[in-house]
C-alpha cells in the first residue's frame, strides 16, 4: 500500500502458480479485485511490460526508495482483467 500510495518501486517476492518463487522490481500503477481474489496492475522492470501480480501470492515486499511516474492508464486498462473497472 505505501508503494502504491507514495508511488515508489517494490521489489517483490512473487510466487507464480506453479509454486515458482522470483524477485520483480515494480511500479503499482492499479489495485483491483476480481472476486474472490486482489490483484497489483503493474510495470515490471525485469519484463519492461505490464504484468498483473495476486496480492496473496506476493511473499514479501521491500519499498524502494526510488520514485516513478504514472504511465498512461490504457495499456494498463487492456492488459487487465475486462471485468476490472476503474473507480
């Protein structure tokens, strides 16, 4: 939540759904939830894409001193969820 409000980089632990743990550096643009599950929309530095993180599947989070600005919101908008809307 403080990466996301303050906009500052997270290096994350990320559990993927095959059990496989790696490290991302991220930029959290959007939160949203799709029943029954929480979701961070973000830039992932490593991929240089968007990509769409489960909260509970994120393991541990660092809150990086480093600031970013927000991207355009509709590469975001396409990439998420088309049941997610903005509020």
């Amino acid at each position: 939540l403080e990466a996301f409000a303050r906009q500052r980089t997270a290096l994350v632990q990320y559990e993927d759904r095959h059990g496989v743990v790696t490290q991302r550096e991220i930029e959290l643009h959007f939160l949203y939830y799709n029943l029954p599950v929480w979701y961070a929309l973000a830039w992932d530095l490593l991929r240089d894409d968007i990509r769409s993180f489960r909260i509970d599947r994120i393991r541990d989070v660092l809150v990086l001193p480093t600031k970013f600005r927000l991207r355009p919101p509709d590469p975001f908008f396409a990439a998420g969820e088309a049941t997610a809307r903005a509020i």
